[in-house]
C-alpha cells in the first residue's frame, strides 16, 4: 500500500495491482487531482497519507481525502454531514453514511469553476473541528447482527470476544458487509473470510 501523498498522485494507492500503470484511476484524472490537491493546500491543512490516499488534517484531526474513482474523482469530507452546504453539492457516498459527505468532480473545468466555492467549504470543514463537533453515530446495538454470523460466534466464542473489542468503526464495516449480502451462503463467505482479519483486531480493509 502506498504510504506517501506524493507518491499516491504519480502512481496511485498501490491496494490494486494497477497501482503505476496506465489503468490506474490516478491516472484518469490526473489534471483534476493537482488542482484539488493545489486548493487543499492553499488552507490551513496539513497534507499526509492514510489508507494509501491522500489525508487532509487539521490539529490532528482528520478533515478529508482526496480520492479517484472510475467515474470520478473527489473530496471527501470526515464530517461533511455536520457541514453547512448552501451550494447542495455535498453527497452521502452510500446509503449507509451518517457522517462522510463528498463532492464529486468529473472535469478540470468543474474543479476550476468552484475554487473560490471549494476554499469556502473547506474552512467550514475547519471551523467543525475548532468548535469541536462530533457526529452522533449509530450505536452498534442498532445493528442488526446476522444469523450466520451468530452461530459462528456460538460455535467459535474466540471470535466474538475479539469482535468485541473491535472499534466501533470496525464493527459498522463488518456488519454492514455481512447484511448487504442478499444470500446465506454469500454471507457465510464472507464471514469465514475476515475471521483472520476480526482475530488480528482489524478492520476489513487494513
């Protein structure tokens, strides 16, 4: 995984083996990306790399990402929910969001055309952090747990002790993962698939 900003704009995330190639999403949107990244770094945030993209933090707190996907490419806001958005252009990037909201870009003319909006949202991303606002979260208990993933926990009591312990954070991404399968067997799959990632106290993308 990539584990320099800089490098993530030349050679991408390196999660995929595309990573450095032509077919990397980087490459896509590669003018767009340097001017996002050109106007994030015209503010007051300090740039380094999580997750193998570019983080955006302020005072320690994480603030935004910087992201290319195959349809687009965008800015994503930790806590973009809590933000003001008089320009209705902040999005849920799944149906299951409570707390990132992003801006997508599929042109440089769109980047360009919002810069001076782009600086504005920015400081107000800035302005949640120095107030100190915190996104209500579900709890975990509202989740519903699947069955599938009941009876491993009854057959391999190990396991459930050790989801326990996971971060809340860890928990949503698990269970949302498992219930989003329609299927008992495609749910068991991917149960039986992170059970090493659950026993080493990750999450399942790390």
């Amino acid at each position: 995984m990539n584990r320099s900003a800089e490098n993530y704009f030349i050679e991408g995330c390196g999660r995929c083996p595309l990573g450095g190639t032509p077919a990397c999403k980087v490459q896509l949107w590669r003018e767009e990306l340097y001017h996002l990244r050109r106007i994030v770094l015209d503010s007051p945030l300090t740039e380094t790399c999580k997750w193998g993209v570019p983080c955006y933090m302020y005072q320690d707190q994480n603030v935004l990402l910087i992201g290319a996907f195959k349809e687009y490419c965008s800015l994503s806001f930790f806590k973009g929910v809590l933000m003001p958005d008089p320009q209705g252009i902040l999005l849920a990037p799944g149906e299951n969001s409570q707390s990132a909201r992003v801006i997508k870009f599929t042109n440089v003319d769109e980047v360009l055309a919002q810069e001076t909006i782009l600086h504005e949202y920015l400081m107000e991303a800035i302005a949640v952090e120095q107030a100190g606002k915190k996104v209500e979260f579900k709890k975990i208990s509202e989740y519903p747990l699947p069955e599938e993933l009941e009876q491993v926990f009854e057959a391999y009591p190990t396991l459930r002790i050790a989801f326990k312990a996971l971060t809340p954070g860890r928990q949503r991404g698990y269970l949302l993962h498992f219930s989003a399968a329609k299927q008992a067997k495609t749910r068991e799959a991917r149960i039986q698939k992170c059970i090493p990632l659950i026993l080493q106290g990750k999450g399942m993308n790390e």
